[in-house]
C-alpha cells in the first residue's frame, strides 16, 4: 500500500523482519508472567469500566439537573393546556366520534400495539 512491498522466503514463515525485530528487542522488565498480564488486563479493563460508569453517572445526573429546572414550564403548560381541553369540551368530544378522528386514534393504538409485540 504504501509501495514497500516485500517478498517473503521460506525461512521467515511469513513473518515481517522488522516486526520480529522489534519484539526480540523490547525492553520488558523481566519475564512477564501468565498472572502478571492477566491482571494488568483486568486492571485494564476496569478502569475503563469505572470511566464508563462515571460518564453515565454524570450524563444521568446532569439530565435530572436540567429535568429540574424545567418541569415548572413543562407543568404549566400542561396544566394550560388540560385546562383548555375541559373549557372546550365540544371539539374535543367530537373529535373521537368524527371519522377522522377514529383513524386517528386507530393508527395510535396499531402503533403502540406493534411496538408492544416487538419487545
């Protein structure tokens, strides 16, 4: 790919010289045991977990933070907009017995009964 093409012979099975070369000559700290890599693995792997878990910690805390914050807006204008809905109690009455009005509500119920069927 990047035009340094090698071929290779019979005695290196395969292997990239460089890359051999560089594992022959690394600088490791003595022999590394079965158990020292595994628990530097599991070391590892839970520190990424506990980064994980602290992310979704402070995801959740700051989506309750704003959720805080806005429910007074979210209240009123529920509670505006069911106060408007009882004051006018014909159109909205009316509305589940007009033909549109049963489609409507036909396709909410399929919907919600599909989704229930898929979980």
């Amino acid at each position: 790919m990047n035009g340094n093409f090698r071929t290779h012979s019979d005695d290196d099975e395969g292997l990239d010289p460089d890359l051999t070369q560089l594992f022959d000559t690394s600088s490791t700290r003595g022999p590394v045991t079965r158990e020292a890599f595994v628990s530097s693995v599991l070391l590892k792997m839970q520190r990424v977990r506990r980064m994980r878990l602290m992310r979704q910690v402070a995801g959740v805390t700051l989506i309750m933070v704003i959720g805080a914050f806005l429910a007074p807006y979210a209240a009123r204008g529920t509670l505006l907009v069911a106060g408007w809905l009882t004051e006018s109690p014909q159109g909205t009455g009316t509305a589940f017995v007009a033909p549109i009005g049963y489609v409507c509500a036909s396709l909410i119920a399929w919907g919600i009964a599909r989704r229930a069927r898929s979980y």
